[in-house]
C-alpha cells in the first residue's frame, strides 16, 4: 500500500490527525483575511464585465494576419475612442472586442480597423451584442443561484440538520465572493462562461462538506450517553477520517482545470478557457478549504451551544480531570458507554468512536479522537 493510502488508514482509525477544530479560529482568522481582501478588490477594482453584459461589437480579421495583438489593440482604441479586448485564434486570425459602441459607430470602426489592418473592408466580419442580453443572463444565473442556495438548506435541514445547513451555506457564500474576488484582482473578463463555471463549483464544494458531515452524523448518534468525548473531538475525528479522500477528489479535479487554465489559457491564448477554468480553479480550491476549515468547525461551535452539548462537554472535562488527578488514563473504559463495543484486550482498552463496527487504534493513547483534547 502506498504511503498516503497507510496515512488515510491510519487517519481513519483515529491513530494520527490533526487538531483541526481546536485551531479552528486561526481557520476563521485566514478566511476573514481572505474575504475581506477580495472584497477589497471587488470594491476598488470592480469586475472587468464582458461584452456580453455591457453591449458592443466583435471584429474577427482574415486568417494569418499579420498583425500582433499589441498593435491590433491600438488600432482599435484609436478607431473606436474605447477600450478594446484583442485574441489571436488558433487559425492566426484576430478577435477584436470593443464594448460601449452601436450599430452606426460599428461600421465605422470596421472601415478604419480594415485600413489599418491593410485588409479588404469585406474581410473584416463585425457582430453586434446588445447589453440586454447579458443582462438577462446575469438575472437569470442569480436566479438560479438563489434557488440553489434555498434549496441546499432545505436539503441540509431535513437529512441532517439546521446547523450544518447553515454551516454548509456560510461556506458556499465564502466560496464564492473569494472566486468572485480573484476575478476583480486579476482582472479577467467575466463571461457567460465565467457564470457557468461559477455555479459549478458550488456542487464540488457542496460534495466535500456533505462527505464530512456524513460521516459526523453517523459518529455522533448517542453521544450524550457517554462520557468520553465532546462533541468537537468527534468533529475532528470527522474531518481526520475524510481527510485523504478530500485531497484526492480535489487534486484530480484541478488538475485537468489547471492544464485549461495555465496550459490552454497561457500558452494557447485560448480566451474562452480562461473564463472558464479560472473559476472552477479557483471555486474548487476554495471549496476544498472550506468544507475542512470552515463548515465543521463551524457546525461543532453551534453544536456547543447546545444545553446538552454543553452538560456533555463539562461532563467530559471533568471526567479527565479527575482521571489525571488521579493519574490514570481518561480513556479507561467504562462499560456502560454505548460508544464502546469491543472487549478489553489485556490491560489496555479498544476505544471506538462512532459506528459500533469501526476500527479502533491500537496505539498508546489509543481510540482517541485526532487532535488535542479539549
């Protein structure tokens, strides 16, 4: 088996982890930083609109021109008094977009760009794009998104509960504005592309928190029955079970997005790719940090303050103080916990967490929850 498959193995079983809700402040700290800087940016900056939104023409010049991109941009701007957006096509051709301008205006900057182009007039093909169509696009995507949204908490609500379907909400909205935010820093063009890839991220992000909150369900079933563990051990142990798979899922993702982003895009100079790609990279990242970093931890501090969340927790802690008081080990079994279900081997205990049938570590310190106590 390989290495990482050994430390899924051993994450899963609880035998190594990382306390990820105990620092869960320093998690909240980082996503703060980071959504206030790219709102920051979306304020200051703004969002570089496509054509599509604001209106405007498209020029396509002859195969193989001559001309670079850099000159064809100054000829534009000169013939239309606006800002022009220039691609090279795979088949050497050039678009040409120049936003703001109308039919009449269209025609003319055709006739200068052809004369400046040293082409026939004819040659040079222009496309009017009207503003009210991407305006209809834009109300449709937050339309959809709205209804998204509504119904991911109605879902999260009724299979698991109100607390994770706000933890799961607060973690695709911070998803979104950081994605929304990387487009105002570096300046991409938002398209219609830019939208649907935007609103495919939110299932990818949607998938990792379901998996983590899956499986705290199903380790937290009659936990107040015992006196072992506060509800946040068993978060983290969550978070520590699902880790590997997380990473995995995440990884194989971005790579083909990456190669759209930095290969299509950078090198091919394949402006529609990087509409897209840009956003699933962005949005998948962000996904993946979020269903960790954010929605459980969260969901373990709305859980804490439930009264008998609460009643646990102090149990729990007083238990261990007594055990250390003492000096014995917090973990010595009590027969009587329902979370426990094998017998005792020897003079050390087989601690389990969660479903009656999941390994338990056979380590020093074993069956505890990864991370520090609490």
């Amino acid at each position: 088996m390989s290495k990482l498959g050994n430390l899924g193995a051993r994450l899963h079983r609880g035998e190594v982890g990382y306390d990820f809700v105990g620092n869960r402040k320093i998690w909240y700290g980082i996503s703060i930083l980071i959504t206030i800087t790219a709102i920051v940016g979306l304020a200051v900056r703004g969002l570089n609109m496509g054509i599509e939104f604001q209106g405007g023409a498209v020029f396509t010049t002859p195969k193989n021109t001559t001309v670079s991109v850099a000159q064809a941009e100054t000829f534009a701007e000169e013939s239309s008094g606006h800002d022009a957006i220039v691609q090279k096509l795979g088949n050497g051709s050039l678009r040409i977009q120049v936003a703001g301008i109308d039919t009449g205006k269209a025609d003319q900057v055709s006739t200068k760009l052809a004369r400046e182009l040293n082409v026939s007039e004819k040659d040079v093909t222009g496309e009017l794009v009207g503003p009210s169509w991407g305006e209809q696009i834009a109300n449709k995507a937050w339309q959809g998104l709205a209804i998204f949204l509504v119904l991911v908490v109605i879902y999260l609500a009724i299979a698991f509960e109100w607390r994770m379907a706000v933890a799961a909400f607060v973690a695709l909205i911070h998803d979104i504005t950081i994605t929304v935010g990387i487009y105002a820093l570096v300046g991409f063009e938002v398209t219609p592309g830019t939208v649907i890839g935007l609103l495919t991220i939110l299932g990818y992000s949607l998938y990792d928190t379901v998996v983590v909150f899956d499986s705290l369900k199903e380790q937290t079933k009659d936990i107040t029955k015992q006196t072992r563990w506060t509800y946040s051990d068993v978060a983290n142990r969550s978070i520590n079970s699902t880790l590997v798979r997380s990473i995995n899922t995440t990884v194989v993702a971005l790579l083909p997005v990456g190669a759209l982003l930095f290969i299509g895009g950078g090198f091919l100079g394949a402006g529609m790719l990087n509409d897209i790609s840009l956003s699933l990279f962005v949005g998948l990242a962000a996904g993946a940090y979020s269903s960790i970093f954010i929605a459980t931890p969260l969901v373990a501090d709305l859980k804490e303050r439930e009264p008998q969340i609460k009643a646990l927790r102090k149990r729990v802690l007083a238990k261990r103080a007594q055990a250390a008081a003492q000096g014995e080990s917090a973990d010595a079994r009590d027969t009587d916990e329902p979370f426990d279900d094998e017998p005792e081997d020897g003079d050390a205990a087989h601690a389990v967490v969660g479903p009656r049938n999941q390994p338990s570590s056979r380590n020093r310190g074993r069956g505890r929850p990864s991370g520090k106590r609490r």
